[in-house]
C-alpha cells in the first residue's frame, strides 16, 4: 500500500500521464450507493480525469438532485440528462460523445473505485504504452462497507474470454479503439460491456 504523497511522487515520474475518461451511465440507482461511486471518483490519487455521466431520464428526482450536486463540487464532472430512457447502450454513447480521455474507463453507478484505481491503471500504461486494454481485480461490498467474494483475474487469456467476460470491472479501453468499433451497440444491452470487450479484441 502506497499512501498519497508517495504515489504523487512516482506519479511526477512518469514519461505519460494521459486524461482518464470515466464513462458512467444512471438509471435510478439508490441515492446512497451513487453517492459512494461518486466520492469514489472525488477520491482518486490520480487527478487527470474527467467523469462524464449521463442521466437516462431516471423517475427518482433524488438521483438528478444528487447529481447536479456533484457537477457543481468538480469541474472535471461532467452531466447530461436523457429525455428519454434509452438504456445502457444508449446512456453510455451519450457519455462517449462527451469524452476527451486518451482512455475509458467503464463503472457502473454502483461501483465503487480504490482510490488508487486510476493510479495503477496509468503506472500500466506506462509501463505497457501498447496496451489497449487494460483490467483490475475486483470484489463486492456489502451494505455494511465489508469486502467479499473477491475476483482475482487470470493474465490476458483469449480462450477464457470467449467462454465469459472475465475482464468486467475495472475495464479501460483506449479511446480511439472504442471509437473504432463504433461504441456500444443497442439491443446488446446486459452483455454490453461483453460486446464492446470482443468487438475490440
């Protein structure tokens, strides 16, 4: 474990340090749990990031309150409302409109980041900058705070991935590759992520 002053340091040490786009659609999540995402973001060590997040006409007038809140506290917020819900795909093209990121990074507004997330994420470019894809381990937490079923990922194996998307979360695509395949194709919605990570590959 890193703490803050000594990943600053090593992150003044590195050759690039490429804005970071977060792609994060909402749909009528809990209020509390978006907020935990949101701080997430808020706590980052790395600071060159943008969070575009787009509203997909959620009902709950809690969830658009919530939001407007975070626009205003970091200019590197970004928000847009849908008039109409179009789902995930949909939501999530939205957002890839907004971005300006060397890379993407996928969440879910139930997600929550290690606030060295992005840090590591960068440290790999580095050392890999032909990398196009890039992924974490993950696990859960539970609704008191608490770690479990963790997911410790395979290195890059493409049998495995044609069998499941073990990639998931956290997931960082770079930028123009994303563009490349055309963004998130509608009617793949549940698999979306999936799709995205094949037509890419």
């Amino acid at each position: 474990y890193l703490d803050f002053e000594t990943m600053a340091s090593e992150i003044g040490e590195f050759d690039h340090c490429p804005l970071i786009t977060i792609v994060l659609p909402v749909y009528n999540p809990n209020p509390d749990w978006l907020q935990e995402c949101l701080e997430s973001v808020l706590d980052q060590s790395y600071s060159n990031w943008q969070l575009c997040v787009v509203d997909d006409a959620s009902s709950d007038a809690q969830v658009g309150a919530l939001l407007r809140e975070y626009e205003l506290l970091d200019e590197r917020i970004q928000l847009a409302f849908r008039k109409e819900n179009g789902h995930i795909c949909a939501a999530s093209n939205t957002a890839l409109q907004m971005a300006r990121g060397d890379y993407m990074a996928l969440l879910d507004h139930d997600d929550q980041l290690s606030s060295h997330a992005l840090f590591r994420v960068v440290e790999a470019i580095n050392h890999n900058p032909d990398a196009s894809i890039l992924y974490s381990d993950e696990d859960k937490v539970n609704e008191e705070g608490q770690r479990y079923d963790p997911h410790f990922k395979t290195r890059w194996n493409p049998d495995l991935l044609l069998s499941h998307n073990y990639i998931s979360h956290l997931g960082v695509y770079r930028a123009d590759l994303i563009r490349e395949v055309g963004g998130f194709r509608e009617g793949f919605e549940g698999s979306q992520d999936y799709d995205l990570l094949l037509r890419c590959v």
